[in-house]
C-alpha cells in the first residue's frame, strides 16, 4: 500500500486547480442511466469513487469511456443487467445512488444493502420510504434490497433527515414517475441543485432543487444531456485549511465561494483573510490562528466533510475550540491519530475540546476514512519532522494527486509506492 510522507515546515503560496465535485459526480453519473441515449459529463475528478462508480455502471450495461470527459451510454431495457453487486457496493456505498434511476427507467434493481462504514451506519430507510411512497414494491433479503415498480407514481414525501444521497436517488426515480411528487426536508448541497439543473437540462421538470422543498413533475421520457461538473467545494475547503496553517497565500482555482459560505465564515473567524477573484477563491493565513466553535449541520450549516480539517486548524489556535459532530455518530477517528502527533484533544460523545498551542511531531498516521486521511496530511504540513501517512487508498477515494497539487504551492509531501 502505497504511503504519503509529508515534511513540515512550509510556507503555501500559489494556485491550486480545483476538480470536479466528488459527491456531484456520483449521483450525476448515475442520473445518465435515465436518458435513452449516451450523456456527456465534463471536468470529471480522477478518483478511485468515480472509477467504481463506472465499473458499476458497465456492470449494469452501461457503455462508459473516458476520464475527465466520461461519456455513459444506458442499455436498453433487454440489454440491462438490473443487479448492483455486493462486490462492488460495499467498495463505495454512494453506489445506492443507482437504485432509483434504475426503478425510474427500467422498472426493477437489486442493490446491495451498502451497509455501514468506519464513520457510521449509513441507513438507508429514507430512500426506501420514499420509493415506497411512489408505489414501488421493496423486498429485502440477503443483505439485497430488491425494488420493483411498473411505474412509479408521484407522491409527498417527507424526509426525516435532509439526506443528501436519499434525496437524489428520490429525484431521479420521481423524474420519470407518473405525476407530481415533493420532496419536503429536502437536502439543499450544491451537488442536489447541480442534479436538478442536469435532470431539467434532461427534459425533466423539477423545481425547488437546492431549497427545502423540491417539485417534480414526472415525463415520460428524457434525452441524454451534456453538462461540466461543479468544482469540488470539500477539496478546496481541505487546502484553503493547508493555506490557513501553513501562513500561505493560495488561490483555490475555479473554487465557487458561493457553495462554501460556512466554510469560510469559519475561515475568517479562525483568523484567515480570504478573498473572492474571478479565477477563484483566494486564503492567506493570518498572524495567529483564533480559536472556533463548529457544529456541523445539513447544508447551508457547517459540512460534515470539513470537520477533520478544521480540527487541525484548532490544534494550532491560540485558545480553546469546541467541535459538535451532529451528522455522523463515528467521524472522529482522526483524533487518536492526532493525539499521537501531540494535539490535545478530548472527545466526549459527539463533541470534542481542542486545545490549541499544540506543537505536532510527525509520526506514522494511519486513518479509516476519506476526510480523516486528509487531515492527517495537513496535520504533516504543520508539524516538526517527517509524518507518514499509510493506507493512502483513503485518500485517493476522493482527492485527485493530493501531494502534487500540495507540492505544486511548495509542500514537501511525496507518495511512496508500496
Ligand atoms: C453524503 O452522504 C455525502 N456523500 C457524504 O460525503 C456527506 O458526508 C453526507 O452526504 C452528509 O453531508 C455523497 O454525496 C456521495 P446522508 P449520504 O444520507 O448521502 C442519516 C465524503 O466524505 N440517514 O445525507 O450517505 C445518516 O445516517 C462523504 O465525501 C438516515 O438515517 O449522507 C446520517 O446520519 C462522507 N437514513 C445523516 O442521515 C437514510 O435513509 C446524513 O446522511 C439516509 C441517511
């Protein structure tokens, strides 16, 4: 397995490009199971989720080529092989998010129960509630949730929980179902309103998308589409962090600071100047880095996915800093990792106490989760010394060439193949 060994002590100035949004790129591939005929994405990011996420298609029928530019051709219902396997689903449970384009299109999917993960349980009730809703038939069994529907009906659901991937896989089913569904408690990311553009662009007609309350009124048929991909809001929050500790000056290139108001609020509050530009967002770390209260909530609230991230930015604070984890019952497993590197951290159920004014040594770091692997690079940027971090698969899951990005604005970080 290959490892990313990181030497502290730099100073971050430059650009960064930012790619295409992981979590937009995923249900989008997804949603061009709908159309009868290929669809074209563009600014595609070469991650290891975005290659699953292909095989899985093929394995569906799909015909998928390229890399930055994927163009995704659905089977026709003889052609289709209605069944995500457990194989692959259990590499990348955002997989789910086949399940309702496949109802939608074909009328039928057996998808692997995606199961848990090391940062929670990851359930899916709401998807299957909502597809209930529509008139589907849904038979679990075998760890397989089966689905089966002539044709969906549309219908009111509402959410329990604003779930980001729920929500997607309930517009795509309702794109093409008999009548009008909404979607109430909806989930309102950037990647949910980018769906909707792409369904309308498909001849769907949905209204709402990015807002608490989706409208969807289904047709009968959609045309394939071509469409660029959102930058990655996660990517660019992760090295606006690696500028913050670093003291740099970077320019997240192509980042769209509408998509990151929460993360940059924090940002500033932590001490940071960050400036919007036409060629993207700009952050110089500031003089001393304050310390923040951070409780992460659904969009527009603080992003789950940034939480990792910023608690190495407090462990540098001058002061105390409070983080409340609300989404996720397991996303701290960063915090032991960083403990071994010096920070003094005290987790009590879903809030952890950071005390900042920590010095880091490096060390080998190993992580359990995307998010958390991140962290312990930047925490390797921060920190005296040579930090190792192992099981980089985490971490190509969904950063394209973290260390050369990082290395292009002066980092000393370098992969080691295996
Ligand atoms: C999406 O996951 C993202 N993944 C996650 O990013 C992100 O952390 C998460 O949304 C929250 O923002 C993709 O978009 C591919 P949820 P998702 O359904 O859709 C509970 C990353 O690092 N829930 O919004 O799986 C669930 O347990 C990944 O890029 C139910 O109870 O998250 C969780 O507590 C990690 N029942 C909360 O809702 C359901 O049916 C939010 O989950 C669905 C969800």
């Amino acid at each position: 397995m290959d490892k990313i060994v990181v030497e502290g002590g730099s100073r971050l100035v430059g650009d960064i490009p930012i790619g295409g949004a992981k979590n937009a790129a995923l249900p989008l591939l997804a949603s061009a199971l709908l159309p009868n005929g290929p669809s074209t994405f563009k600014n595609v990011p070469l991650l290891q989720d975005v290659a699953t996420m292909g095989k899985l298609l093929r394995q569906l029928g799909c015909e998928v080529d390229g890399k930055h530019t994927m163009v995704i051709h659905p089977p026709t219902a003889k052609k289709a092989k209605l069944e995500a396997p457990y194989e692959l689903v259990k590499t990348m449970r955002a997989s789910i998010v086949v399940l309702g384009p496949l109802v939608a299109r074909y009328g039928r999917a057996r998808v692997s129960q995606p199961g848990g993960c090391a940062i929670g349980t990851r359930p899916i009730d709401q998807h299957l509630k909502g597809l209930a809703a529509m008139g589907a038939k849904i038979h679990l069994d075998h760890g397989y949730v089966d689905v089966e529907c002539k044709r969906l009906k549309g219908a009111t659901i509402v959410l329990d929980m604003p779930t980001v991937t729920g929500c997607e896989n309930l517009m795509m089913a309702a794109a093409l179902a008999k009548g009008r569904t909404v979607i109430e408690n909806a989930a309102r990311e950037p990647e949910v309103e980018d769906l909707g553009l792409v369904l309308n662009k498909m001849g769907a007609k949905v209204t709402g998308a990015g807002t608490a309350i989706i409208t969807i009124e289904g047709v009968d048929e959609l045309q394939p589409i071509e469409h660029t991909i959102i930058p990655d809001r996660i990517e660019a929050g992760t090295f606006a962090i690696a500028a913050a500790l670093t003291r740099g000056d970077v320019l997240l290139q192509g980042a769209r600071a509408e998509h990151m108001d929460a993360i940059i609020a924090k940002l500033r509050a932590a001490g940071s100047t960050v400036t919007v530009e036409a060629g993207g967002v700009r952050v110089r770390g500031g003089g001393d880095i304050l310390p923040i209260d951070i409780t992460t909530q659904p969009h527009p609230g603080f992003p789950t996915d940034m939480q990792a991230q910023f608690m190495v930015l407090a462990t540098q604070a001058k002061g105390q800093s409070m983080i409340r984890e609300m989404i996720f019952e397991n996303r701290y497993m960063h915090v032991p990792e960083l403990s071994r590197m010096g920070a003094d951290i005290h987790v009590d159920g879903r809030t952890a106490i950071i005390r900042g004014g920590t010095k880091l040594s490096g060390a080998a770091v190993m992580a359990t989760d995307l998010r958390a692997s991140a962290s312990l690079v930047l925490a390797g940027l921060v920190a005296s010394g040579k930090t190792e971090v192992l099981r980089v698969y985490h971490l190509d899951r969904g950063y394209e060439t973290i260390e050369k990005k990082l290395r292009g604005v002066g980092a000393k970080v370098k992969r080691v193949k295996a």
